[in-house]
C-alpha cells in the first residue's frame, strides 16, 4: 500500500503543477480591474483565488505561500464589501504579491522533485544531475554535499566502468572527474562524453588530488570545460561548474531596466528574475551611459517619462553607438497613445509596452526580441563558410579578454595564429568547393577539441586565430600542436573520390601587460611566419 506520506507528496506535487495556471489566473484579474476598477465579478474572482491558493496551500505547508495569499485575500475581501473601486494602489499591491507568489513558486519546485513548466522560462529547469566521478569517497561526499547547496543534485561513481554505465543511461548536465580512476583515465570518460548524443552541452570539470597528475593540455584536448587541483575550494568549484553548465545551456540574458519609480522597478525585476533573466536597475538617467558599459546588458527596457532626460533621449543615445546597432531596446509608457508606436520607431526602439504592465506579456515580450537579436548577432558576427567568429568580431573579443587579464594578478593568455600550408594549391589541384570543405574540417576541428571559453576566428581566407587563457607559452604550443596533428592526420576527399591530407602551420605568442591586441597579433604572425619559412606543418613560439 502507498505511504500516507507518499500519498501527500504526490497531492503537494500536483498542487505545484497546478499552481502556474492559478497565478495566470489572478493576473487575469488584475489586468481586467486596471482597466475597469469598477467591476465587482474581477475583484470577487481575485479574493475568491487568492483564498483558495491560501487555504490548498496551508494544508500542504506552504507557509511563505500561504501567508501572501492570505494578505491578497484580505485587500480584496475589504475592497468587495464596501463596494469601493480598486485603485490603482490596490492594483499595485496585488501585483507585488503576484510577483513574490511566482518567486516563491519557483523556490518551491526548484526543491521539489516536480518537472516545472516550460512557461517560465529558464529559471524553471528539471533536476539538474553532476556525476561526480572520484575513488576517494571523502572527497567526492564534501563536493557532493557542496553541489546541492547550489541547486545541483550530485550522483558518484567510483570507477570508469561505473561512471559509463551511468552516463549511458541518463547524461548529467555536470561532470566532474579525477584524473586517474582505479580503471581508466578521466580523459576517456570526458572524450566518451563529448562524443554522446547532447555530450557537447554537459559541463565538465577535470580534478586531481596531484598538480603532477594533471595535464591541462590533455584536460582540454579531451573536450573539458576547466581543470582544478584538490582539495579545491568547494565552493569556488561549484561555482565554476555551474558557469560551465550555463554557458552550455541558454546564457542567463542581462536585462537593464531604466526605472525611476522603485515600485514599478521592483515589479519588473521580480517577474524578470522569476523568468530566469539577470536584471539591474538603473533610477538615475544620468548613470545610465556608465551603467550600460559596465553592466553590458543584452536588451534595455526604457521607462519613457523619467526626470531630466526622457527615454527616447537615452535610445537615441543608445543607436547612435554602432556598437548596440542590435540592442533591443523596450519602451514602458503609462499611456497608450497612437504616437507612441511612431515615437518608438523614430527613437531607434523595438516595441514598447504599456504600465502597468501584464507579466506574462513583459516575460514574452522580452523573450521574443532576446530571440530574435541572438540570432541577428549570429549572423552578423559569425563567418558564413564557418560559423567561427569574423574578424571583427574576433577582435572584440580579443579586446575584452586582454581587459580582463589586465585586471589578473597573474594573466595569463596565448594568441596563436595559425593558416593552412599550400592552400592555393589544394584549391588549384581539387578545386575551390573542395578548398571550402578542408575549411569547414578546419573549423570544426578547432571547435570540439578546444573549449567553449576559448575564443576561435576566422582571420581571414585560409587564416585562423585562437585565444586560449590560462595556459604558459609551453602548453599552449603543445595544444596547438596536438591540433596540427590532429589536422594532418584528417583524409579530406574530393568529388572525384581522391583522397588528399593538409596541414596547417602557426605561431603562439604569450599576451604581456605591455602590449596591445594589435601588437599581440603581430608576435604571433612573426612566429607563423617563421615556421612557414622552417618548412610548414610546425608550431613555433614567439620568442623576443
Ligand atoms: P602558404 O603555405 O604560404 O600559406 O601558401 P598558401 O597557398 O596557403 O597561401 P596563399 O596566401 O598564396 O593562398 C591562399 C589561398 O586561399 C588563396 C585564396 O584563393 C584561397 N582562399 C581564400 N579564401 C578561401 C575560401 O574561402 N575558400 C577557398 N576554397 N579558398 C580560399
Ligand atoms: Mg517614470
Ligand atoms: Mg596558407
Ligand atoms: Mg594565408
């Protein structure tokens, strides 16, 4: 017979499900007592729901829940019987209340075993499972209990077998593994992961007890995200893990909101976080040129009346950069004018929205145009043969990683660049559509034997950049070596059937604080130069 306890979880379960089409339920409500406050059936519907929400949830010990729901009752009930309009306070009120109750929804699936819905968004994923793969039971117990302090759900294997066994059931969405298993390397099981089905989205950590032990080149070359020595900070660890899970998965987008009204600001920021999205306010128009620098945000919402400097001001500002020619930008208006839609267009914005405004419609309005410019910046900053970064789009980054590492107290970064070996041959031999395909094996290459976090491009024609941080000049050229064996050692065919081999050859040169981007590339092509002269299909350093 099923347990009592049992038997509840499950209610508790199907109340949580359940509870999305509830809350959808009282925004309902709340849209349609702003717009008419005066109707009795939307404010008696809204005391009706929040009631029941309070009663369900208080048998099944949802206090936080319970509690909210309750104070929303209560609002309305007082409301309905002096038959008093709502005003736009109580409107306000509730709409707090509708935002913490989301935000407490979210906490309470996020520790219960229940599949959310996908109407949240990101924030509301499954059980996220990181197999921890360690012979030392110790160790692998502290990380453990340190993984589900951050949400994730630890699983341990304490042998290769073990740990490929459990992979090919279910793939986690972590891993982390010691070097060496009692039976095997960790090197394998991250190679047999990658090559799996979804195996390039899992984010993988490699550890050992032993600096000696660990080899960062092989670490990455194996398909790792990142290796670490142990006893690591656990925390510090964790924290890496989930960067490396979350650059996989869909980035969590930034959001800038420009707000001068903090109610307002802390009703969009709780629907957003409640989304899964980051959010910074901005209240003060002045700070709002630094604060998008600094904060880099991926879409702007624009209160339109703010003091001193309206919001249109700040989008043209904003378009006049070419750097955010791609930046969505939302309008929040309190009035629904016919000119705001020509205002909106004429200032360089996307859409615009008007207050107070309906969460599920911000939450989609703000997914769609996240969408759309995700794509757009795909298209612009990718190589169309490739799909590797363009040029340009390559020294932008270059640029930001040679800010960050300046801020380092040890930076640490190599740059090689690197061309393939007697390309104008091979295009004269097998043709140009051939030539185009030993690119694409190129690039592909480049992009599964190196990590997400280095930064790969297309320099130009046959020519290829790579920025790879964290590595000495020594393990950067054996990466970049092993990348040229990697290459040679690929059969390309023509459509003839011919079967031909390439090789590439480059140079490497270390990043120092003296330097800039453009000096950077200047070593690195020195070098390049100098193995093209040594005889090609050779790595060489830069060495002043
Ligand atoms: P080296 O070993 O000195 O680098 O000799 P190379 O022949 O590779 O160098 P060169 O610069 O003389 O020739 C590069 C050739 O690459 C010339 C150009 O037609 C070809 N190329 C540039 N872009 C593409 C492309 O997108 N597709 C194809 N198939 N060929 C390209
Ligand atoms: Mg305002
Ligand atoms: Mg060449
Ligand atoms: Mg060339």
């Amino acid at each position: 017979m099923e347990r009592l306890s049992d038997a509840i979880q499950t209610l508790a379960e199907q109340f949580l499900t359940g509870l999305a089409a509830r809350l959808a339920r009282i925004e309902r409500a709340l849209a349609e007592l702003s717009y008419r406050p005066e109707t009795t059936e939307a404010l008696l519907a809204l005391s009706r729901e929040f009631h029941d929400l309070a009663g369900t949830g208080g048998s099944y010990g949802f206090d936080t829940l319970t509690s909210l729901s309750r104070a929303g009752e209560v609002r309305a009930r007082r409301l309905a019987e002096t038959s008093a309009p709502a005003s736009a306070d109580d409107v306000v009120h509730w709409r707090h209340l509708l935002a913490l109750l989301l935000v407490e929804r979210e906490h309470l699936l996020a520790g219960s075993p229940v599949v959310s819905s996908p109407a949240l968004g990101p924030a509301s994923s499954g059980p996220r499972t990181v197999l921890i793969v360690d012979a030392e039971r110790e160790t692998s117990l502290e990380l453990g209990e340190n993984l589900l302090t951050h949400g994730l759900s630890p699983v341990r294997a304490s042998s290769l077998q073990q740990a490929l066994a459990l992979v090919s059931k279910e793939l986690p969405v972590g891993l982390i593994t010691d070097v060496r298993l009692p039976d095997g390397s960790g090197y394998e099981l991250v190679r047999h992961v990658r090559a799996l089905p979804g195996g390039r989205q899992v984010g993988i950590l490699v550890a050992s007890p032993n600096s000696d032990f660990l080899d960062k080149v092989e670490a990455i070359h194996s398909g790792a995200d990142g290796y670490a020595v142990t006893p690591f900070e656990w925390d510090a660890m964790a924290e890496r893990l989930l960067q490396y899970i979350e650059r996989h998965g869909r980035q969590t987008a930034r959001i800038l909101s420009v707000e001068d009204d903090p109610d307002q600001a802390l009703i969009i920021q709780t629907y957003l976080h409640a989304a899964g999205y980051q959010v910074e306010i901005c209240a003060e128009p002045e700070d709002f040129e630094t604060v998008v620098s600094a904060y880099q945000p991926d879409l702007v919402l624009l209160d339109i009346s703010l003091p001193r400097l309206d919001g249109y001001t700040l989008a043209r500002y904003l378009r006049q950069d070419e750097r955010h020619a791609t930046l969505p930008i939302i309008f929040l208006t309190g009035h629904a004018q016919p000119s705001v839609k020509v205002e909106t267009l004429q200032a360089g914005g996307n859409d615009f929205l008007v207050k107070p405004v309906v969460p599920a419609l911000l939450v989609a309005t703000v997914a769609a145009h996240l969408e759309r410019s995700r794509l757009l910046r795909g298209l612009l900053d990718r190589d169309g043969l490739t799909r590797l970064l363009t040029h340009t789009a390559f020294l932008e980054r270059a640029k930001a990683a040679v800010s960050r590492q300046r801020r380092l107290e040890n930076p640490k970064a190599a740059l090689a660049m690197i061309d393939v070996d007697h390309f104008k041959l091979i295009n004269d031999r097998y043709g140009h559509p051939t030539g185009d395909r030993v690119l694409i094996a190129l690039s592909s290459l480049l992009r599964h034997r190196l990590r997400r976090s280095d930064v790969v491009g297309r320099y130009g024609g046959e020519e290829f950049a790579i920025l790879i941080e964290d590595l000495e000049l020594a393990e950067a050229e054996r990466l970049v070596d092993r990348l040229r064996q990697d290459f040679a050692a690929l059969t390309h065919t023509t459509s003839d059937g011919d079967a031909f081999h390439a090789t590439f050859s480059g140079g490497v040169a270390m990043l120092d604080p003296t330097i800039d981007v453009e000096r950077w590339k200047e070593r690195a092509d020195r070098a390049l130069y100098d193995a093209k002269r040594q005889g090609r299909n050779r790595i060489l350093p830069f060495r002043d």
